[in-house]
C-alpha cells in the first residue's frame, strides 16, 4: 500500500454509515478535489445510504447530505464511489451527494444542507493536503473546468447535477471553505474517535434492554464472537454483511429459532415487528449469517467426537450438548457447553480447532435442530448413568 493511501481517514462528522458495495477498492490516486452532486430528491439520509446499498442501484458518493444537515458515509475515501460518471474524476475526489429540498428546474437545497456541505468540506480539505487553491494554499478553486479542485457532477456528464442552484454557489462555497482554513488553521482539530459499541458490559446491556439478546455473558467472555465488535459498531457494514459461512440456513424462520435456541436473543417479535422500517431491513441476512455462525460450534464438536459414527450417533452428540443446555447442571448457550472446562477433550487437546466439518456432520446439526431426538434426554456420551450410550445398549 502507498504512503499516501495509508494516511487517508474518513470524517468524524458522519452520523450514520452504510458502506455501498459499489466502489472500487482502492482508488489509484491521491485525493486533490472535492465534487458536488445533487440527489434529485428529498430523501432522508437512512433512505438514501440503503438506496446506494442496493445492488441494482450501480452508484455511489463518499458522503451523503440530507436536508436536515446529516451527514453519512458511503464509500470510505481511500476508496473510489461511482459518483460523477467519470474515474478519472472519482479517483481523485471526494464525493457528496446533497439532497434537494426543491425540485426542478433550480433543485434547491435547504440551509442546513447548505451549511453541512461547508462543514463537510473543510473537514475533508484538513485531512487531505493535496486539495489545493490555484496559488498552492490548501483549500479549494473553481474556474468551472476539469482542472479545478472543486468540481461539478455535469463536468463530466450531459446533466444538469448538481443543479442550478447549488452550481451557482460554487464560488461562495471556495470561499467560506478557504476562509475558515485561514481563521481556524489547516490542521484537523482534536476531535473524539467515532462512536463504536465495543464488547463492554454497557453497550451489551442495551441489547439486553432492546430484547435482542437475554444472555450478555455470551457476548462478554466469548472468542469466537468478538468478530461482532466491529457489527455492533456499525451493523450495516457491508465487510460484515457478508462475513458469513454457509451453514444450511437460508430463511429468517429457521435463523431465529438457531438464535433462541443458542440463548442470544429472546424476542424475535422484536425483528419481525420491524422488518418493514428501512432502518432494519438489512436484518434478515444479517441474522442469517449470525444464526450460521452460531451453529459453526456444533459442526466443529461433531466432527471432532463422532465423524466415524453413523448419522444417528452424529445426531446424539447434538442432542446431548442441546440437553445440557436446557439442564441446570451446564452452562447457558452452546458455545458455553462445548467450552465447559473438563467437558470435552477435543476441545483441550485442539482437534476441536482444526475441525474441517463434512456434509454429513452439517446434516447431523441441521436434523438434530430441527427436531431429530435420539438422545432420550441423556446428558452424556459415554457408559455413565444418564448417557446416550448407555440408554442404547443392545444387551
């Protein structure tokens, strides 16, 4: 990676972030301008990040501007978005979709839009060198071409984004950004590191308060899960969308119940009563891909205990560790109970670590929970008193 690719940070103005999936991975320049594009709309900033978030939709900005002033992030800057129509101009700039308050033919925008571009700029100026003024001083210049550092979308396209109004204010936009870097300096301000929602007792408590999960200790002490640090932190990501393994599930049905049964949520009414708020609407591959993520333990296990057995031993074992699960005597959760210290020796001597689960231990789970019972209620593998193996015998 270049040296200057590696200095580029995002702005901490954002409120909200939903990565579209239409970029380019990493641009191939380094950023010397700033182009302003127009939404055609007055679209809310979460209905409009979720627009650029569909596949079908094929663009792209950096950031996004409601008319209320929000401020989210699109496509992150060391990356290039499909926002003006033409890579050259996107590999170099920094792209801001503002949403109109009018329509046609001015597409007017409101002042807090307007205010929030001016913030959005200076911001994006300090932490970028290369966006220059034609005398060398950092800040922005127009001269309504190309080689300016601050462009318009129908430079490069046969429309009229960013619109008459919002085009007719470029001037004044040069020079409210270059004012502001003289008065208040070019360097970025100390500001508060973006809000995250790491893996803290606090932030898995609000969880709890929502009713998604009924079991914080899962969450807290867990290895296997502290991939959901950065989800907390922003669930919508698309990395994390699609950061899944391929476990059998392929329904929000079948995902909820693996949750409840894994003890990590308790509520489903709770996504369900959503699911038509664009807000959550993303959930349901998201819950999917955590519901396979969670059965991921019990392949491992069946594999490591019983891949030389038949189908219904293979379904025992899951049914065993299930029972435990339900009994007072083990732990909560099944990651708990395949994890309890002295339980199980795969998981101690590390065959449990380097399991490669075959089709037929996935088959093994995926009957086991859906009902296939072999275990009459044993909690054990082996000759003791309550176990499968003992309740089995032929003599």
């Amino acid at each position: 990676m270049t040296d200057w690719l590696k200095k580029i940070t995002n702005s901490l103005l954002v409120i909200l972030t939903l990565l579209s999936p239409h970029r380019n991975t990493p641009r191939n320049q380094p950023i010397t301008k700033i182009t302003i594009h127009h939404t055609a709309g007055n679209i809310t900033l979460r209905a409009l990040l979720d627009w650029l978030f569909r596949p079908t939709t094929r663009a792209s900005y950096n950031y996004g501007i409601s008319s209320k002033g929000e401020k989210g992030l699109i496509v992150e800057e060391r990356n290039r978005c499909w926002g003006s129509s033409s890579a050259w101009n996107d590999n170099r700039a920094v792209v801001i979709g503002v949403a109109n308050n009018r329509g046609a033919p001015e597409w007017g925008v409101s002042d807090a839009a307007f205010e929030a571009l001016i913030d959005l700029c200076v911001d994006i100026c300090r932490r970028n060198p290369g966006i220059r003024q034609k005398n060398g001083r950092p800040g922005l210049y127009y001269d309504g071409t190309q080689e300016g550092s601050l462009t318009r979308h129908n430079m490069f396209s046969n429309q009229t984004c960013p619109g008459p109004y919002l085009q007719s204010r470029f001037p004044e936009i040069c020079r409210r950004v270059n004012a502001r870097l003289a008065t208040e300096g070019v360097t970025p301000p100390p500001t508060s590191p973006p809000q995250t929602f790491p893996l803290e007792e606090a932030n898995v408590q609000r969880l709890v308060e929502l009713g998604v999960i009924n079991t914080p200790g899962f969450w807290l002490g867990v290895d296997c899960v502290q991939w959901l640090n950065e989800l907390l932190a922003n669930v919508g990501r698309e990395d994390v969308l699609h950061r899944s393994v391929d476990n059998g599930i392929t329904d929000l049905d079948t995902a909820l119940k693996v949750l409840e049964m894994a003890g990590i949520m308790n509520s489903p009414g709770y996504w369900w009563s959503q699911v038509q708020n664009s807000n959550v609407r993303f959930l349901e591959q998201l819950i999917i891909n955590i519901a396979n993520r969670c059965r991921d333990p019990l392949h491992r296990i069946v594999w490591a205990e019983a891949r030389g057995e038949s189908l219904e031993g293979q379904i025992a074992v899951v049914n065993v560790i299930v029972n435990r699960h339900n009994s007072p005597q083990f732990l909560n959760g099944i990651y708990n109970v395949i994890h309890q210290p002295r339980q199980f020796s795969p998981v101690a001597n590390g065959r449990y670590a380097e399991a490669t689960p075959l089709p037929m231990n996935i088959r093994a789970v995926t009957e086991a929970l859906s009902g296939i019972d072999h275990s009459r209620g044993a909690l054990f593998f082996d000759s003791a008193e309550n176990s499968w193996a003992r309740q089995n015998r032929t003599h």
